[in-house]
C-alpha cells in the first residue's frame, strides 16, 4: 500500500517536475550570459533533476513519506524563484 501511494505521488510530482524544470532551465538560459555557459547549466539542471528523482525513488523502498516524491519539485521550484528574483 505504501508503495502504492508513492506511486500515485510520483506521477503527480512528475508532471509538475516537467514543468518546473522547463522554467528553471528558461530562467538559467537568461541569466547566463554566454551561451556555452546557459548549455552547461541547462544539462547541468537535468542531471540534478535526475539525481533528485532517482534519490526518492530509492527512498520509497524504505517507506518514507509518499511526499518525499515532491523534493526534486520544491527544490527546483525554488531555484527558479531566486532565478526570477534575480533577473527583475
């Protein structure tokens, strides 16, 4: 059951991890000046992501909260929040 449950978490934080992702790395492109830098930070971005998703998903084996599934979008939720802050 608790498997289950993360599951059902994991597909709703997927979709909003999709989102959020898109709009840090938009946000990374503009701030960087050079575009070889914003390449590197955009895959930079996405190997981070992917080691945040692969983390929870290994902490689900141990029955840890459902909502653990949300940590890869709370973390990048707030990057792209200090990334908008700092490009006003």
């Amino acid at each position: 059951e608790a498997g289950a449950r993360f599951a059902f978490h994991r597909r709703l934080a997927d979709a909003l991890g999709g989102f959020l992702l898109g709009v840090s790395a938009a946000l990374l492109g503009l701030s960087l000046k050079e575009a070889s830098w914003a390449f590197l930070g955009v895959v930079l971005l996405i190997f981070g992501y992917y080691v945040l998703w692969t983390l929870t998903a290994q902490l689900a084996r141990y029955d840890v909260s459902p909502l653990l599934a949300y940590l890869p979008d709370l973390f990048y939720g707030a990057l792209a929040s200090l990334l908008a802050w700092r490009l006003r």
